[in-house]
C-alpha cells in the first residue's frame, strides 16, 4: 500500500466478562485520509471492533486477548483512552451520547478540554465546529437533552471533531434519524475528509448509505470479517445486494417478493 | 409569633449542618453514582485528624491545612485502591466497597487516634445574640455562614472552571465523558478530595457542638432523609433538604411533641422523608432525566 495506514488492526479477539466472545480475528488497515465502513447485522461486532480501537471496551469489561492495534504508531492496547484522545483518535458513541443536562456550547467545550486548548483556541474551535453545524449554532444555549436527534448525532460528532482528531469512529450515526438528516449527516462527514483530511471508520446498518459514501468496507459476521472491498465494487455484487441491500440480482424486487424471500431465509 | 420565628430560625440554622453533610454525598453520587456509605466515616477522620494535630501543638489553621492534605491523600488512595479496579461494577458492587471502606476508616481513625470523646474549640461562643427581638445561636450563624460560603465556592467550581465542566459532563454520561478524552480517574480522585473537604469542615462543625467521637459518622444516617427530601444529586437540593428537615423537626418537637409525649426529633427527619417519598420520589431538586418522547 502507497498511502500510509494511520490506523492498523492485526487479528484481535476480544471477550466480555472473561467469557463472550465479541470478535474473533478482525484484521484490517485504513489509509490516512479514506473512509471505510463495517457493515453488519447486529452482534456482528461492528462496535466492538470499534471500541476495542478507542480502548472503551475496557470501561466495559471487554478485553482485548490477542492480536494488536496501532494508530498513527502508538499502541493502542497499551494506551488508556484518555491519551488516545489526545492522540487524535476519538470515537463517537452509538446513540450518540451527549451530556444531557449541559448546554450545546459546553457539550462542544468540554470535549476541547483534552488538548488544554487557550481561550482564543477554544474559540476558534467552536467557530469552527458551528460553521460546519449552522443547525447546532442556533441552539448553542438549549441544554442538549432538548435538542433534535438529528441535532444531537450532529453535536456528537462537533464534540469529537472539535479535539482535532485525525481519526474518528463513528458508530451508527443514521440510527433513528429520518433519510434527509441521515444524508445531511453523511455529507459532512464527506466534506471534513475531503476538506480536513479527516479519516473516519464507520460502523453501519445502514449498507446502502454507508456504502455511498465509504471508499472501501468490512462485512463482518459472528466477530469475523466475512469480506471486504473497495464499496463502489461491494454495492454491485449480488450476495451483498441481497443480504445488506435487500436488493435481487435480478433488481429491485417487490415488497412482496421480498417479504417471501425473507421467510424463506428464516427457514433455513 | 417570636417563639415561632426563634424556634424556626434555630431549626433553619441546624438545618444547615445537615445539609453540609449531605452536599459531601452529592458530590460523590454526582461523579461517581455511588452512594458513598464511608462519608460518615469519612468526616470523623477528618475532625480526629485536625483534633489530634491540634491536641500534638499545632496552631489551629495549620492543624486544619494539614488535615486537607491528609484528606486529599485519602481521595487519591481511594481512587487506586478501591475505584479504579472495580470501574465499570454495578452499582451495589460500589456501594458495597464504600461500606466496607468506612469500617477500615473508621478503624483506622479510632486504632491511630484513639476512641474517647475529644473536644474541640473554635472559639466560637455557644451564646445567643438577640437580632430585633429573636434570640440566635452564634454558633449556629456562623456554621450557616461557613455552609454558604463553601457552596457559594462550590458553585464557582462547577460553573467556571473547566474542572467544573468536566465533572458535570462524568456526572451526566461517564461513558461519553471517557469517550472525549476525560481522565475518569483524576475526576474521581477531585471529588473524593473535595468531598473529604467538605467532609472536613462539617466534622469540624458537628464536633464542636458534640465532640468528635464515633458517633459523629453516624451523622450519614442524619443525611439520608436530606437526601431523600433534597434529591442526591442537587447540591441546591442538600441544601433545601437540610433546612426543611431542620425547620421542621424543631417545629414538631416543640409544637407537635408534647402531644405525642416528647422525643420525637430522633424518627420525625425518616417519617417526613417517607412522606416525601410518596409524592417526590426524585427529590424537590433531583434529576428526572431529561427524555425526548
């Protein structure tokens, strides 16, 4: 590969509880710069693949038994989360998470903090953060728990991105949200890799949207990489149209068609 | 009518110790959501720490500076020891911990610094100053004066300082707030050594009235009904509870107490959070999670 990997998972495993496997032998490599997708059902292990690169997953009592993660050269198994934040590898959490009972503009703040920023920086950041989310700026002194899931999945990402980060995970950032915002969302995630050289992994249920907007994508099942691709040569080929599109080889079919074709998978 | 304001103002001001105690809980179950069982105990360490330090010839403001110190060593041994391994437990697995904490503290305090009754002097007079035609404890002025200070200071660190922010932000989602780079364990290791201080002040406070002795970490059960009343997790609400459990109980003792024979201050502060439990089970300040419908 030309382009240099800024973030590098080698064959992990990973188990909760001491007991439940959560993944088993994930590999995978992004190019700085690129969006990439994991795709799957759910329990495949799209946000455990992700929170075992954050290092959350040891917050929730998941562990990481063997293989290894490096971003931009640092060990990530032996990082705690709160220096990989500094790093610039920050994760946005599924169902979004923003502090409910703060107020937009202290969401944004606090998630500076880690960079120690100056007033001015913190400023500047915020600006920043409203010029991409003109929504958030608007609302900057409602507390968070009021706003819009739409606003809020936007304020997740604002928190995350206002640390600088050079990777962010973002982990079902459609779930919940009607089609207009769940695009509206999309494209400014495109807009902060094209114009911030931002790099995203992105975990999804949604095949169809993330597959628009990834370069490449893991499918993964039960905790193992079922296949991978450059998404624009994943979204054309049959099994993937049919099993995470819901679309026939032969095209679109009926609800009809597709409601019998769904019973005949559960029979199997 | 002044009978009636004079046992009211004496109740309010009482009233503010209690709430001193309880705003040592709130902080906790803020940051951590745990009810720590060990603030009791924590509160007496602090008050035979100071005691003792005095008792050993240190001038009183040095012996006080020294005790924050200790407690503030305390918080950090806390956060190692006990928090940070069972990160991620369930909440009575913690609560659990910090009931096994406060009988190793209280331990601890009462093997190093011995168990009999210590008194300690601010040199604050117990004498009652009249204001108009109201008689006031001035012992009890000046703890209600110490109370409004600290939280006022309180106030300023949760409000205006990034500290402050942070800590709301653990307070309202931990896994969002270690998801941006927050370091859980220096929050917690902050709380604990400001909840020791705040511990602290109100052992210093309770022993001079009652002398520092065991039962002083007994004043935790004196909490729970501010609490209940107040909401854990409002310090505005410790300090509404605290003065409605002290206004009403020397109201009721002094008019409601000769019809039930007397003694009733030690159960009236549970019976009337009972009855609050009934109505606002959250607390007159507590959270209701904000929920989008």
């Amino acid at each position: 590969m030309t382009t240099s990997s800024i973030l590098r998972v080698d064959n992990i495993h990973v188990i909760y509880d001491q007991v439940i496997l959560g993944a088993r032998g994930i590999s995978l490599e992004l190019p700085e710069g690129r969006i990439h997708a994991l795709l799957g059902a759910n329990g495949a292990g799209k946000t455990t693949t992700l929170k075992a690169i954050s290092g959350l997953i040891r917050a929730e009592r998941g562990e990481v038994t063997c293989g290894s993660i490096h971003f931009a050269g640092h060990d990530v198994l032996k990082s705690d989360p709160a220096a990989l934040v500094s790093q610039g590898l920050v994760q946005v959490l599924e169902g979004r998470h923003c502090f409910a009972e703060l107020d937009v503009d202290e969401n944004l703040r606090v998630g500076a903090f880690v960079r120690t920023p100056s007033r001015a920086d913190l400023r500047r950041g915020l600006e920043r953060i409203y010029t991409y989310f003109p929504r958030l700026a608007e609302r900057r002194r409602s507390r968070a728990g009021y706003l819009s899931g739409g606003e809020q999945q936007m304020l997740a990402i604002g928190r995350a991105l206002i640390a600088s980060p050079r990777l962010v995970l973002l982990d079902e950032p459609s779930m919940g949200l009607a089609p207009q915002i769940v695009i509206e969302i999309f494209e400014i995630v495109r807009r902060l890799n094209h114009e911030e050289g931002v790099s995203f992994l992105l975990a999804e249920q949604n095949a169809a949207i993330a597959l628009r907007y990834s370069d490449h994508a893991h499918i993964l099942e039960n905790g193992r990489i079922a296949g991978s691709g450059p998404s624009a040569e994943l979204a054309e080929r049959d099994d993937v149209r049919a099993s995470y599109l819901g679309i026939g080889a032969e095209g679109r079919r009926s609800f009809r068609e597709a409601r019998h074709y769904h019973s005949r998978r559960r029979e199997h | 009518m002044n009978f009636f304001l004079e046992t009211l103002i004496g109740g309010l001001l009482a009233g503010t110790m209690y709430s001193l105690v309880a705003i040592g809980f709130v902080l906790i179950y803020k940051a951590s959501g745990v009810f720590n069982f060990a603030q009791g105990a924590m509160l007496l360490f602090a008050a035979l720490n100071c005691v003792s330090l005095q008792e050993a010839g240190l001038p009183f403001p040095a012996a006080v500076l020294a005790s924050v110190s200790i407690m503030i060593v305390l918080a950090l041994a806390i956060e190692r020891a006990v928090l940070r391994p069972l990160v991620g437990r369930s909440q009575i697995t913690l609560f659990m911990a910090t009931l096994g904490l406060s009988f190793i503290i209280e331990g601890l305090a009462q093997g190093l610094m011995g168990a009999e009754v210590r008194a300690l002097d601010l040199g604050i007079e117990d004498v009652p100053i009249t204001i108009g035609d109201i008689m006031v404890s001035q012992f009890d002025l000046f703890a209600a004066a110490t109370a409004g200070i600290l939280v006022l200071v309180l106030a300023l660190l949760f409000n205006k300082t990034r500290i402050g922010v942070s800590l709301r932000a653990v307070a309202d989602d931990t896994r969002a707030a270690l998801s941006i780079g927050i370091n859980l364990n220096r929050i917690w290791q902050i709380v604990w050594a400001v909840a020791g201080i705040v511990g602290l002040v109100a052992g210093l406070l309770w022993g001079a009235r009652q002398g520092v002795q065991f039962a002083l970490s007994l004043v935790v059960l004196k909490a729970l009904p501010v609490l209940i009343i107040g909401g854990f997790t409002s310090i505005g609400g410790a300090i509404a509870g605290g003065l409605i459990v002290g206004a009403a109980e020397n109201l009721a003792e002094v008019y409601a107490g000769p019809l039930l024979g007397g003694g009733i201050t030690p159960w009236f502060a549970y019976f009337l959070a009972l009855a609050f439990l009934y109505v606002r089970p959250a607390g007159l300040f507590g959270e209701r999670a904000i929920e989008r419908v």
